[in-house]
C-alpha cells in the first residue's frame, strides 16, 4: 500500500497546551481510493484534516501527499494546488451567483482568465447544477449549496479531496445524491478522504476506512478486512421473537445470557444479537425456547460498519478501564 499512497502520514502528534489531540497516529490513504475516516465527536478527526490541508501545523511527525514533504514549506505551498480541502462548515457567498461563486474561485487558483468559463461549465456539469448557474447561492437548496462548495474544491483540478463531514445537514435525497457524485470523482481518479457520522452510507461508499478515537489510530485497512476481524470474536444473528406476556421483553431476557454481547433493537421489530463466535443461531434458538419465546425469525446477518466502530471503540473503553492510570 505504501507504494500507491497518496497520502502517507507517519507518528502525527498535535497538542493543544497540555491537552493531546493526536498522539502518534500513523495512516496511508492509496492513490485513486475513497477512505472513510471515522470516530466519535472529539476524536481528532477536524485536526488531522486541517494539518492535511496545510492550515496547521503539527508537531511531530511525517507527511507525505503526492511526493511532497508537508512539512517542507516550498512543498506545501505546491501541495495546495494538488488538494482540495471542504471544511465542515462552508463558506459560501449569498449575493454571488452559482457560476460567480466558481469563477471568483478560479481566480483565486489563477486559473487563466480565457480558461475560466470553460473550467466553471465543466464544474457545474459534475455537480449538476449546470442549470442554475445564475441562480444566487442563498436561493439555492442546502444540498445544492453543499454541491456547490464540493464544486470550489474542484476548479483547479485537485488529485485529492479532503472532505469534513460534507453530507452533515442534508436530507436522505441529497445526501444520496452527494454520495453518487463522490463514486464519480473517484472513476475520475480522485483522491478522496472523508470524515462522516453516517456509517451506513459510508460503508456503501469506502474502500478503506481509519477509525480514530482519542488521537489514536485504532485501525487502519479495508472493510471486508476489519469485518473479518469484528468476525473473529463476533457472531451478528437477527431475529425475531415475542413473549405471550406483554411484560416480558424480549431484548432484555436474551442479553442477561453470558454468551450474548450485546442486543440491539432495529426498527422493523428484528434485534441484532452480537455473540460469541463460538455460539451459532442454533443456540440462540434454544434460548428463546427456554425463555418462552415464540421465534419467528433467526439468521446470520453481515455486521455494518456502524456495528464494526462499536466493536473497536468498546475494546479501547475495555482495554481503558484496566489501566489504573487512566
């Protein structure tokens, strides 16, 4: 993987007086790939991101996008033209039109002033807002203005998009129109990096995931990878049982059995039952006849990537609550 990284980053640290944000974290993103980069709120995620971008500068470590040593100043002023950087919370212009909004943009590039409409037409193609191009950004709908942002990212051709939380606020219409228009960039060759509290959809996208928690790199690799390991502790079986007593709750009785990690109840009425790897459904299925159960659905399920977090966030809470130092 080393070889095809596009981004490379080696033992990051950044502290903020004596709080540490990032304590050694150590990650590679390859060349043409879309890689998830996970935690909980807090976890360092924004930092990481804005040192990429070259907005910060850390305080130990190695980075390196393209070639380019970040650290190295000449390098990382040719860095910015190789990345395109969309924060969490946008800037956008409301008294500027869609197609003004990219060609101030390209200015700012130095994108040649003969150049510029044709880079703006182009842009306003990918994003799919070729059609409103002279409509103002304030009347624009919030998952176009977020389109829109991504466009910025866009005008001076980036081979990397570092993207924080950019589908954060959009409904399930655009946030699917935001993932489609991501899978495109990357059959375009982009390089994409991207922070996200919506595993579900992330999980349909990435090839790659980094899931950091506390500054800490708590695992790094692909998805079928990082469920075969969820897998080598884990069983996720879903059923569906009821009690002919309406006090009994289901959920409650399986997860006092010692084998049973941890219940979780879906919408449509299934429970998602984490166990053991040594125990199957059949056991479960044994269980709901022990307690009375009527069952009236049992399989295997394929853990999610939100099931798959859970599974590494909680070894770190486990692993923390054994040192006395902590």
């Amino acid at each position: 993987m080393a070889d095809k990284a596009a981004i490379s980053v080696r033992q990051l640290t950044k502290c903020f007086g004596n709080f540490t944000a990032l304590e050694d974290i150590t990650f590679s993103v390859e060349q043409g790939r879309i890689c998830g980069f996970i935690g909980p709120n807090g976890a360092g995620k924004t930092t990481t991101l804005r040192i990429l971008a070259t907005l910060m500068q850390p305080d130990a470590g190695e980075i390196n996008i393209l070639g380019y040593n970040l650290l190295n100043i000449a390098d990382a002023k040719l860095i910015r033209y190789r990345i395109g950087f969309m924060p969490d919370s946008f800037g956008l212009y409301p008294d500027m039109t869609a197609s003004e909004y990219l060609e101030f943009f390209a200015a700012a590039y130095r994108i040649e002033l003969q150049q510029r409409q044709r880079v703006v037409d182009e842009i306003l193609e990918i994003i799919d807002l070729s059609d409103k191009r002279d409509v103002l950004v304030c009347e624009l709908s919030r998952g176009m203005q977020q389109r829109l942002s991504l466009g910025r990212c866009l005008v001076h051709s980036p081979d990397i998009l570092l993207l924080d939380e950019p589908a954060s606020g959009l409904d399930p219409r655009a946030r699917i129109e935001l993932m489609e228009l991501l899978r495109e960039l990357r059959e375009m060759g982009k390089t994409i990096l991207i922070s996200s509290h919506i595993l579900a959809e992330l999980h349909l996208l990435c090839d790659d995931i980094v899931l950091i928690d506390h500054g800490a790199v708590r695992y790094h690799g692909s998805i079928d990878e990082a469920r075969q390991i969820f897998h080598g502790r884990h069983n996720c079986i879903r059923l569906r049982c009821h009690s002919d007593d309406p006090m009994v709750d289901p959920a409650e009785l399986i997860g006092r059995v010692d084998w049973v990690e941890r219940v979780a109840k879906q919408k449509n009425g299934d429970l998602l039952v984490w166990v053991d790897v040594a125990r199957k459904p059949h056991d479960l299925a044994q269980i709901c006849l022990e307690k009375e159960l009527r069952l009236e659905k049992l399989l295997e399920d394929e853990p999610h990537l939100g099931d798959i977090f859970m599974h590494f966030i909680s070894d770190r809470a486990d692993s923390s609550s054994k040192d006395v130092r902590e």
